[in-house]
C-alpha cells in the first residue's frame, strides 16, 4: 500500500514538474522566437562555411572540389611567413591599426562626451544626424572625395594651403609615402566618429543624475564632472570597446585601402587584405588566401581573450 502511494505521489510530482516545463515554454516562447532568426543567421552564415577552412590545409582544385583534394598541411602557412613581402605588409598593417588605435580609438569617446554638454536640443539632434551620414557613404564615395579634396590639380585643400602661403605649390598627398597611414586614419575617424559614438553616447544616458548633483554641489565644473563623474561611469563600456579594438589589430579593411591605393603609396599602402586579394584570390591560390585568413582569425582570437584577461586584472572589467 505504501509503494503504491508513494509510487503515485512521485507520478503527480512528475506530472507537475512536466507541466511547469510546459508553462515556462509558452510564456517564453515568444521572447525566444525572438533569437531563432539571429540563431540560424549565425549558422548558415558563420558557423557552416567554416567547413570550407579545411582549403587551407589541402592544395584545393576546383575541379576535384573540397573534400578529394589533396592534402597540403601546413605548407600555405610557411609559404605565406617565408613571402619576401611579408615582413613589410605585416608593418604596415601594424602601424595604421597601432596609429589608429591611438588616435581613432579616443575621438568618439572625446566626440560623446562633448555632444552630451550640448543644451540646445535641436543643435544637438542637428550634429548627431550629421555626424552619423559619413558611415553610410561606401568607401568608394567617401575615398573618391577624400582624393578629391586632396588633388594638387583642383583639390580645396591644396587651394587652401596655397591662398594661404603655406606652401608655394600644390602638394601632392596620396604621392607621399611618409603622408599616407595618417591620411587613412584621418579618412576612417571622419567616417565613424559619429557611428561609433552611438554606444558611448548611450552609455552616458545611463548615468545617475544625481553622481552630476551631487558633484555639482561640491563645486565641480563641466568639465570636472566629465572627467571625474561620467568617464568612470562608462569605464566599463570603453574597456570592452578597447577588447574589440585590439582583437581586430590585424584588420585593416579592404575597400579604403584599395580606393586611396596607387603604384606611388604602395610600400606603405600594402596590408594582409589586399596582398592576399591580389596574391590568393586574383592568381585564384584559394588555399593560400584561406590559410592567411584563418592565420588572422588565430591571432585575433589570441588578442581578444589576451586582452579580456589583462583587462580583467587591471580594471575588474571584461567580457567574460
């Protein structure tokens, strides 16, 4: 008799617990129909392609195809740190993500905290809109008239300098080698600074008004509360964005440096994305375009969880 009741409370317990389950389900099932969409986005569109990272271990046909091609190992990664050119597109793609990090990474942090000060409302709303259009132009629009301005023939800044006796003649910028990371770096703030101060500029809604109050009552200025008040409430956020910044130091882009690239620049202008769009996928070396690629993924993942560890030390802040 006792095993049998025991027997059936255990049943409704079950019954329960499957019905609890049940209920869970369709209070949530419109919140998680939500995240199915991104689900199968990431993987049709990033997680099964990377079956196809098995070219850069096989010298691939296209003919024979992927899986009866044969096998290569590690040859298209020494062929690749071996290349005579290797050494001076690895500079210079360190150098524009290094000069950019340092100049690009601070300006729309600098450009959101100064738009927060900004009181009159409609001025405000004004340079938001204006500072975000740049990112919606493709580089090849937004490059031509970076060239435009530039041109010694008719360029406004040539014009300029000129009127003005800072130089006697036109100055031919996408011709000087010495000229060129800074001229990128320059192009790529102008084009984000307003894009990629959307994430700071929400982050600074998020801080208590009252830290501002009280601030405010002890005699701090504008810009002391800016510094002492909402740069520490929004550490967090800039840490993280610092992460991604160095995870991806290895990617320069490719449309803005083909469009300002020319035979004069291109010691300097010649970084892993173009060299192995010229040398892999031109010359169709897909085996080697695809180890250079999977190399780079190597490394950023190495920089981010390198980065994501010291930042945890440092500052508490990470992104796991």
């Amino acid at each position: 008799m006792e095993r049998t009741l025991e027997a059936s409370r255990l049943a409704v317990a079950s019954g329960t617990k499957a019905s609890g389950r049940r209920s869970r389900w369709k209070s949530q099932f419109a919140l998680q129909s939500m995240v199915w969409p991104g689900l199968l986005f990431l993987l049709v569109f990033s997680y099964f392609p990377m079956y196809g990272i098995l070219i850069a271990f096989k010298k691939y046909d296209l003919f024979l195809g992927i899986v009866d091609s044969p096998w290569a190992g590690l040859t298209y990664f020494r062929e690749f740190v071996t290349d005579p050119n290797f050494l001076n597109v690895l500079r210079n793609t360190l150098a524009m993500n290094l000069l950019a990090l340092l100049l690009s990474f601070p300006a729309p942090i600098l450009f959101a905290l100064l738009l927060n000060e900004l009181t009159a409302g409609r001025f405000k709303r004004f340079v938001q809109t204006v500072s975000y259009v740049p990112h919606f132009v493709s580089w090849v629009i937004f490059g031509g008239l970076i060239l435009t301005v530039l041109s010694p023939t008719n360029g406004v800044l040539n014009l300029l300098l000129v009127k003005l006796h800072f130089v006697n003649e036109p100055v031919n910028f996408m011709a000087k080698p010495e000229l060129f990371w800074f001229i990128m770096v320059g192009a790529e703030m102008l084009k984000g600074i307003g894009w990629g101060a959307i994430i700071y500029i929400a982050a600074i809604a998020g801080v208590d008004p009252e830290l501002h109050e009280a601030a405010k009552i002890d005699g701090a200025g504008r810009f002391q509360r800016m510094w002492y008040v909402t740069v520490p409430s929004i550490m967090g956020t800039i840490v993280i964005m610092l992460i991604f910044a160095v995870s991806s130091i290895l990617n320069t882009g490719f449309e803005q440096i083909m469009v300002m690239q020319n035979p004069l620049n291109l010691d300097v202008s010649e970084t892993i994305d173009t060299y192995v769009y010229k040398v892999g996928l031109q010359q169709m070396r897909y085996s080697y375009s695809t180890a250079v690629g999977l190399a780079k993924s190597i490394v950023a993942l190495i920089l981010l969880f390198g980065a994501n560890y010291l930042s945890r030390k440092l500052s508490d802040n990470s992104l796991f």
